[in-house]
C-alpha cells in the first residue's frame, strides 16, 4: 500500500468530519480571506472616490465596513464552528491506527510480538502516528488555501499581471526547492526516528534490568551507554531539524523577496487604485502564508512516507491493511463486556498428540527435533531437563508462541492447524515462568477484563492458594500491586498468574516452571488442589521434586530431544539424566 492509498484510505474511514474539517477551511478563507479582501478593496475605492468628488453622497462606504465587520464575525464563527470536526477527525485517525496496530500485537505469537524493543514499540505508537496526524490537518488548511489561491489569482491578474506573477513566482521557487530536497530529508528523518527508537529502548531495557545491572557492578557503563545513545539520537534530531529550519528559512526569505519586488512594482505604476494596492496587501498574508504551506506539506509528506514505512515494518510482513481496519472504537459507546468463550463438548480434552514436533531457532541450531508424546485428560505431564534443554520452546512451540518447522498436533483426532489461535480459552491457558502483571489492583489482573461471577473469581483464588494472601493484603483484591506486581512476592506473582489461569475454566493448563517461587508447603497445596478432582488436564516445565513425584508421565529433554519418557519409579531406573536432576548434580 502506498502512502498516499494509506492516507485516503484514513480520511475514508470518517469521511464525513473530514469534509467537516475541509468545509470548514474552505469557508474560511472564501469569507474570512477573499471576500474580506474584495470588500476592502471596494471601501477604499469609495473613498477615493469621494475623495475626488466630496459632493457626491453615499452610504456605499457605511455598507462596505458593514460587510467588514460581518465577513470578521463569520470568520470567528467559521473558525469555532470547524474546530470540533478537525479535532475529532485526528483524534479518531490517531485512535484508529494505535487501536490496529495493539491488535495486531496482542494477537501475534507471544515470542515475538514485536520486531524491536518495547522503548521502539511505543516510540511508533507515539511519535510516527503524530506525523500522520499532523498531516491530515495540514492538507485540509492546504486545500482551504487553494480554493483561495485560485480566485485571488484571476482577481490579481485582472487588476495587474506583471505584480501577479511576481507574486507567483516565488511559489514555484519553493516547491521546486522542496522536491529537490525530499530525499535528503527523508534520510535525516529515518536517521533520527531510529536513533529515538534506539534510547528508548534502551531506557526500557535498562529500567527492567536495574537489579541484574546492580549485581554485575554495571551502572557506569550503563549510564555511560544511555549517554552514548543520548548523544548519537542529538546529532540525527539536530542534523534532521537544522536541514528543516533551513529550508523553511530559505522558503520565508524567497517570499520576503518577492514581497519586497511587488512593493517596488507597486509604486512604480500610478495607475493602481488604493483599493488595488490595498486587495494586494491583505491577499499577500495568505499568499505567503500558501507559499510556506505548501512546502511544509511536501516535507510533511515525505516525513508521513518515512512513518507509514515504520508502521509497516512493526506489522512484520502482515497486510498493510490491518493498519486501516474500520472496526468500531467505541469511543463513546461502551466496551462490550468480555466472557469466556462457551466450551462445548467438541471443545473437551480426550487426547493431545505431539507427534514429530520440531523448531529450530533462525540461524542457530539450538531447538527442539522430533518430539513425540501424548497427554490424557486429567493427567499431570512434566517436561524437565537441564538448562537450555529446550523445555521452553518445547512449550512455545506447541501453543504456537514459536512457528514450528515441521511436526502435527491433534486434539481429540481433530489436526491442529493454527496451534497460536486454538490453544487460548477454553481450550487451553498458559502461564509463562516469569508472568506478566500490570500495575492495576490484584482483582482486574486476575480478570483482565472477565466479567465473572464473585463465586468463580473465590473459587480460582482458593485453587490457586491465594486466599492467605489476599487476606494479608491492605486492601484485599483492591490493593494496587505495583508494576510488575512488584508488591508482590515471587510465589504471590506466580499463584496471582495461576488464578488468571483457572477462572477461564481452561481443558489444558500449562505451566512453565510456575512453582519455582514457592515455598514446599505452598507448592504442594497447590498441586494437590490442582489435581485433587482430576479436573484439569497439566503440561508442566519443573524440575522441582514435589511436582515429579506427582507426575503421570516425565518427558526428560537433552539437548532439544527426548532422552526418556515414562514414569518417575521407571525414569530413576532407566535415565541417568533425570538421576542427576533428582539428585541436584546438574
């Protein structure tokens, strides 16, 4: 999609504030700029006219400033008027495109989200979508201008075409300049929104790491990196503004020249009446006023290029179209209500078969290959290993967090053909080792915007052995958890995430390594809750013992394959790596 489709194709989608707005421009400057100039210059005829003849008596001179002071008024109602539709225009343009573009990530592959880092992230979020917003305001002025342009033109060469086409002249002046210009300034403007993208994120990677940072010693070298980085994104934003004000100067004094020539013009030819010299006055402001408009449009334009590439990209090769998706925003309206998926019998797990699952991570040969098991309903299956056996992407890649190379899952005989979009409620729920929580009160992160009965939110809190918790808690399910929970503990975080889990009545639950946190007692009375009914149906990373002895089936993985499967008695017979596991040795 090319950037002029992108920008019609936003105007479209509220096309009618976007006539609004550019209704409003053209009224403007028909009634506030042209006519005003035309009855100014019919006063001052009068004028002169009376001058010459002080016999003569009219009113036409109490009619003109009459009509003055009413094109001021409507000008001022005009102006007012348009504002709601201009702003409400960008406002849901602006809107539109971050609601898509969030969308779009939160349903991407939890692996890669993103092409870069978070700081990158919000950095297009912010600053590029501006850029668009910026220039869908300035074409509607740019069109209120030409419909300005184009009658001022015939008026101005009717009275004198030699001071017209001076006028004119330094126009094409500009936007010769400007297209001559367009590539260089584009490269600065790239240069410069990838180095903001760069300390941002840095900073977002620095203020998620403080505690590793302070463990190695590192907070010099981190601090001298953000000042690195500082200083290479001030060189690109100094150079890419500098270019910009220069060329903007360059435009301002083209046209202070031409206005200077046509002042000498006009003095040259007596001929002109003070109504003329005076049309040409009050229609120079706007003229240079178009001038400098039209420029900056152009370099505007060639900025939105640079920033609708850069949502492009974030989009990782998906249809440019879902940057442009009409769906409601409910901007007023009320967001409708989120329920869990109703789970209907087809829905239930039987089996889960993994049958020659392998991933291989780009460039590297580090994976997983040819992985083969099965799990039953109601059954607990643990995935253990060594570190960096691949258990984690073992887990991605079955839930479609990572894409996998080759390999077949079914459900109950059914193949599984988009794993990213089938294992979510009801059919599955996974927690990651770290979870991910916001700094909003314990109740809304275990929700998310669920709206669940008290009983089932009581019920998940109690399996997840949170009750003790909460209880402690100053305000119960409403204290505010912090960032990253980081009110919580470790276990709390972990139990918090589980909870999340169980209140959306999931057939599969995984975990990744989710009681690595907790204390024996708590962990085991979470597992024996967990599984006290043989309700749900468990993958698990651990290697914690408490969990291994609970298992129905241990897949020990060794260098992204399965070294041995089986039960725990069978397994610390047969496999010597999970003796080492059991036994602390690795």
């Amino acid at each position: 999609m090319k950037t002029y489709q992108f920008i019609w194709r936003l105007i479209r989608f509220r096309s009618w504030l976007y006539l609004g707005s550019l209704l409003g421009q053209i009224a403007f400057f028909g009634v506030g700029r042209l006519a005003f100039g035309l009855m100014l210059q019919g006063f001052f005829n009068t004028l002169n006219t009376l001058n010459h003849n002080p016999a003569r008596n009219t009113i036409l001179p109490w009619l003109f400033l009459g009509g003055l002071a009413l094109a001021a008024v409507l000008r001022a109602l005009i102006q007012f008027v348009s504002l709601s539709p201009t702003i409400t225009s960008i406002f849901k343009t602006n809107a539109l495109l971050q609601r898509n573009l969030l969308r779009y990530i939160l349903q991407r592959p939890g692996a890669r989200p993103i092409p870069g880092s978070t700081g990158e992230a919000i950095n297009y979020f912010r600053d590029d979508i501006e850029v668009v917003d910026r220039l869908f305001g300035e074409m509607a002025y740019a069109i209120g201008l030409v419909t300005f342009i184009i009658p001022a033109m015939l008026i101005l060469l009717h009275i004198d075409t030699l001071i017209t086409v001076s006028v004119f002249l330094p126009l094409l002046c500009v936007v010769a300049l400007a297209q001559a210009m367009r590539q260089r300034q584009q490269r600065l403007r790239t240069a410069s929104r990838e180095a903001t993208g760069i300390l941002t994120g840095a900073i977002g990677e620095i203020f998620s790491s403080v505690q590793a940072i302070q463990i190695a010693g590192a907070e010099e070298y981190a601090v001298k990196h953000f000042h690195r980085l500082s200083q290479l994104r001030q060189r690109q934003i100094l150079r890419d503004t500098v270019f910009f004000s220069a060329l903007q100067a360059v435009f301002g004094n083209i046209v202070g020249l031409g206005t200077g020539l046509i002042l000498v013009l006009a003095a040259l030819y007596h001929h002109l009446s003070p109504g003329d010299i005076t049309i040409f006055i009050s229609y120079l402001g706007t003229i240079t006023t178009f001038i400098v408009s039209t420029a900056y449009v152009i370099a505007q334009y060639t900025q939105t290029r640079v920033s609708h590439q850069r949502l492009v990209d974030l989009l990782q090769g998906a249809s440019p179209e879902i940057l442009v998706q009409t769906d409601p925003l409910y901007l007023k309206k009320p967001i409708p209500e989120l329920h869990t998926p109703v789970k209907l019998e087809i829905d239930k797990l039987a089996l889960l078969q993994i049958a020659n699952l392998t991933y291989h991570y780009p460039d590297t040969d580090r994976g997983i290959e040819n992985i083969n098991f099965q799990l039953r309903r109601g059954t607990l299956t643990v995935i253990t290993g060594r570190v960096a056996a691949g258990k984690t992407t073992l887990l991605q890649t079955i839930l479609g967090l990572l894409p996998k190379d080759t390999g077949d899952l079914s459900w109950n005989g059914r193949q599984i053909e988009d794993p990213a979009s089938f294992f979510v409620p009801p059919h599955s729920a996974y927690t990651p080792q770290v979870p991910h929580l916001f700094s909003e009160t314990l109740e809304e992160n275990i929700l998310l915007g669920l709206n669940a009965e008290p009983a089932k939110l009581q019920q998940a809190i109690q399996l997840a052995v949170l009750t003790p918790d909460v209880a402690k808690l100053e305000n119960g399910l409403q204290t505010i958890i912090g960032t990253r929970g980081v009110k919580l503990s470790g276990g709390q975080a972990q139990r918090t995430a589980a909870a999340r889990m169980l209140i959306r009545d999931s057939e599969l639950l995984v975990f990744d390594d989710i009681s690595s946190a907790l204390d024996v007692e708590t962990e085991s009375q979470l597992w024996q809750q967990l599984l006290q009914q043989r309700q749900h149906s468990c993958l698990v990373v651990s290697h914690r013992k408490a969990v291994l002895q609970l298992a129905d089936n241990i897949i020990v993985l060794q260098a992204g394959k399965i070294a041995a499967m089986g039960t725990l008695q069978e397994l610390l017979t047969t496999s010597e790596e999970l003796q080492q596991i059991w036994n602390g040795t690795v």
